[in-house]
C-alpha cells in the first residue's frame, strides 16, 4: 500500500482490495473513529487504548510507512528517468486487479454493469483532469484533506493526485517543508473527519449492496487505467513557485516504433499481471 500511494494514480486501498484486508480496514478505521474516539473523550483511556485493533493496524501501517521512507527516493529517480516502465508495470498490476476484483462480485446483474460503466467514466474523467487554481485558505486545505483521503482509501484512485488537481499538491509539500503547522492541522482535521465519515459510508454500501459496490469499485480502477498507460505525451506545462517545469496534462499515444524498449514495456506489464495472478494463486492455497 505504501509503495502504491507514491504512484500518481495509484490508491493503496487497490492493493488492500485485492490482498483482501480491505474490509477489515474499514472496520478498523470505524472502529478507531467511532467506539475508541468516544471512549477516549469520556477519558477512559485504558479501555480506549484496548478498544484499538493493534494487531491489525500497527503491522500495516509499519508496512506502509517503511515502504514510503526507504522507496520514495528510488521510485522519484525512476519515475524521473523511466516513466513509462514504471507505468507499465502498474499497469499490468491494476488490469489484472479488475479481473481478480471482478471475480468478488457473485452475481453481474445489469445494475452492477451500470454501476462498473458509470463509475469507469467518472475514474477516467478525474485522472485526466487537469489541475485547478483553488484559494489557499484554511477552509479550502480542510476540504481538501477530505476529498484525498476519502480518495486514498478508495481502489482506482490516488489521493495524492486529488489534492494534485485541486492545486493543494505543491502547497502542502511547502508546508510540510516549512513545517506550517496551521496549514498542516487543517490538511490532517479534514483527513481524520473524511476517513471516519466516508469509512462508514463504505462499510454500510459494502453491507446493504455488496455486489453493486464491488463492481463499482472495479469500474473506478478500469477508468484510472488512463492514467498508467505506459506511452504518454506531455500537452501543457506550467512552471511552479520553485522555478521548475511541472507537467499539468499528457495524452496517450500508441508507441512510435516497435523496439526494445517497447518489449521491455510489454514484459513489465506480463510481469505485473503474473503477480497478481501468483497472489491469487497463493490466497486460494492458504484458504485449502
């Protein structure tokens, strides 16, 4: 999950899906934001700190938080040097995630396909949107905390490419970098408010409609397939506050010529197909 939320377009609660904690993840987030915040502001303290599903979250977020702190910088340089190699990679990845997603959904009614279709247009407008202006008030900073972490947990989209297009991307890196506690506070209020309020929203869709959901969340990461596809073009630039070129929109493209860095995109996304597929595999063994 933490090497997926360094990917632009990528969302770690597609890889929580597919390795099938997701709804524990949910009820875990329900059950910190709900029971343990309640317990915690009577001051019983203890039993708040029991109420906490430690053996749940302490290892997955360590998971996360290592992958961020000893893979950012690799994943930065290639991300710099062979972009279209680590798209296809994840892109490989994530098409074969549609397909072991789609297999959850126990019966594919026309409500379900509705749900897939609408939601892969919606998935396929939002990462090829091109960023925005958005003032840099405190009120803007919270909502938009909001609308990233709701967008983390959701599998298909990044929330890092939320906050990218609301033009909040660069402004938070300045205020972690500055250590702008007041901007900083706001970013985090709106991400504990969305994720208890849209965590819950998720909980009772996934318990009232559970194949509708399944098969819209599966439609959210076929529309962000848009944004991994391994040839891309860049359409518009801007240069930001640091002086440096940025790009704001690429369109996809079909390669120039057939060679051996064509094959060599084509591997990768085998290579992320075969893994998923060797997750699958490994997940079908543990449950015999």
């Amino acid at each position: 999950m933490g090497l997926a939320d360094l990917i632009p377009g990528v969302s770690g609660g597609t890889v929580a899906f597919i390795s099938g904690i997701y709804e524990e993840l949910l009820q875990s987030i329900k059950t910190v934001s709900g029971d343990v915040l309640k317990l915690a502001l009577k001051l019983k303290i203890k039993e708040a700190v029991a109420a906490v599903p430690f053996r749940f979250l302490l290892p997955l977020f360590a998971g996360i938080f290592t992958a961020i702190l000893t893979l950012a910088n690799v994943l930065g340089y290639l991300l710099e040097t062979y972009p279209s190699f680590v798209w296809s990679f994840f892109f490989g990845l994530v098409m074969a995630s549609i397909w072991l997603i789609g297999k959850r959904v126990t019966n594919w009614n026309m409500r379900g396909m509705i749900a897939c279709a609408v939601t892969a247009v919606v998935g396929y407008v939002i990462v090829g949107s091109v960023p925005v202006e958005t003032p840099a008030t405190i009120p803007m900073f919270f909502l938009s905390g909001m609308i990233a972490i709701c967008a983390m947990i959701l599998p298909g989209i990044s929330g890092s490419f939320i906050l990218l297009i609301l033009g909040k991307y660069a402004q938070v890196l300045d205020a972690v970098r500055e250590m702008n506690l007041t901007v900083l506070i706001a970013v985090a209020a709106g991400c504990v408010v969305g994720l208890a309020i849209f965590s819950r929203f998720l909980s009772w869709l996934f318990a009232k409609y559970h194949d509708i959901s399944v098969a819209a969340l599966a439609g959210f990461m076929l529309g962000s397939l848009r944004k991994l596809w391994p040839w891309q073009e860049v359409v518009t630039t801007r240069i930001n506050s640091h002086g440096a070129e940025v790009v704001l929109a690429t369109k996809n493209i079909l390669p120039a010529q057939f060679d051996a860095s064509t094959i060599l995109v084509i591997a990768l996304i085998v290579v992320g197909i075969g893994i998923i597929l060797l997750v699958d595999r490994m997940k079908l063994v543990d449950e015999e």
